[in-house]
C-alpha cells in the first residue's frame, strides 16, 4: 500500500513558495495562497493514492502504454 504525501519538509514546500512570490504574493496574502496551493496538492495526492490502490487491487483498470503515449 502506498502511504500519504507529506509536504511539511520537501522540495513541493519550496517550490509552491516560488511559484508564488513569482507571482508576486507577499505577506499575509502569501500564506493564504500557500495554504491553498498546500491543501490542493495534499488532496490531488490523495486522490492519486486511492486510484494507485484501486488499481493495485485489480477493482479499477490502469491505463495502458498506449493510452499513456498513443499508438506508433
């Protein structure tokens, strides 16, 4: 079993940080976008596991290569 994303302490950490001060965030408006940036990766994440187990228990069907990368 796969086990949850955690993005207290890792490069996502930064690199939403980046991603806004870019932006142009600052302040307390920063951190209301980082928490929403955090929580909305958080769920993406979650969502990705339970789809991973899904299909690791055979009760969803995985994309194949060729859905992946098309035919050649």
């Amino acid at each position: 079993m796969l086990r949850p994303f955690s993005t207290s302490d890792d490069s996502f950490t930064m690199e939403i940080l980046k991603d806004l001060v870019s932006q142009g965030y600052s302040g307390d408006e920063l951190l209301t976008k980082f928490a929403e940036q955090r929580a909305g990766m958080k769920k993406a994440v979650g969502i990705l596991i339970d789809e991973a187990d899904e299909i690791a228990e055979g009760t969803r069907e995985g994309a194949t290569t060729e859905d992946i990368f098309g035919e050649e």
